[in-house]
C-alpha cells in the first residue's frame, strides 16, 4: 500500500517590495467612528518573486496608529523563471508603525507560464519602508 501524498510539491520564495506610489483617497469619514480609505499603491517585487503590482487597498483607521486593511493586487513579472501576471488577495493590519499581513494568489488568476499558479504568504515592514515577504507556491 502506498502512503504516497497527492498535495503538490512547494516553493518556498522570499523577496522585497519596495513602494513606488502610495495614494490614499477617504471615502467615509463620519464624526464619530473609524475612517474609511481607499488606497492605490503601485510597487516594485524583487528577490525570488519579480515584476511590478497595482493594488487597490481598503482601510478602516482606528485611531492615530492603528488600521486594518484588504485589498487585491495584479503583480506582472515571474515567479520561480516564470512569467506571467497573477492576483494576491491581502489583508492585514497597520499597528505601531508596522504593517503586516497574510496573502493568497487568488485561484485561476494567473496567466502566461504563470498559469496554474497557487499559493500562500505574507508581508511585514516598518510603515514607509520596504517589506519583507514569502510566498509558499505550487501550480495545478
């Protein structure tokens, strides 16, 4: 009998982002509770993942230090000497100046080489600064 395991072998990638464009827009700003923005961020991948994304954050502020954020970001480049173009959904968190969070590429949304392209990570920087990230992939 064989214990042989059908879940598909990882790659283990690390890299940077390092922020080109960071647009913050409020859409909701009542007199009491939190504020509501929408962010536009462009950035630049480098390390194990290579290309640019365009994201589009929403954040709920609370107070002067803290937020919680998800958002969806096309990233155009390669992964593993792969090209293509794929989508992270991300959410996370901005507490005492460091943002972090967890990602996935969303299922289906990879084309080119990239096709097939699945996965799981994160990111974690001191606000204004590049981000550190991983990314556990594999393709279908």
């Amino acid at each position: 009998m064989s214990t042989q395991s059908t879940r598909p072998q990882r790659t283990h990638a690390t890299g940077k982002i390092n922020v080109k464009t960071y647009e913050p827009a409020p859409y909701d700003e009542p007199g009491d509770g939190p504020a509501l923005v929408e962010i536009h961020v462009v950035e630049d991948f480098s390390g194990d993942i290579r290309g640019e994304g365009v994201a589009t954050f929403l954040q709920t502020t609370i107070g002067d230090d803290e937020a919680s954020f998800v958002g969806v970001e096309r990233v155009a480049g390669s992964v593993g000497g792969r090209s293509g173009t794929f989508v992270l959904q991300d959410q996370g968190t901005v507490k005492d100046a460091v943002v972090s969070g967890d990602w996935f590429v969303v299922p289906g949304s990879a084309t080119g080489d990239l096709e097939g392209l699945r996965g799981e990570g994160g990111f974690k920087a001191a606000l204004g600064q590049s981000a550190d990230i991983t990314l556990d992939y594999w393709f279908e």
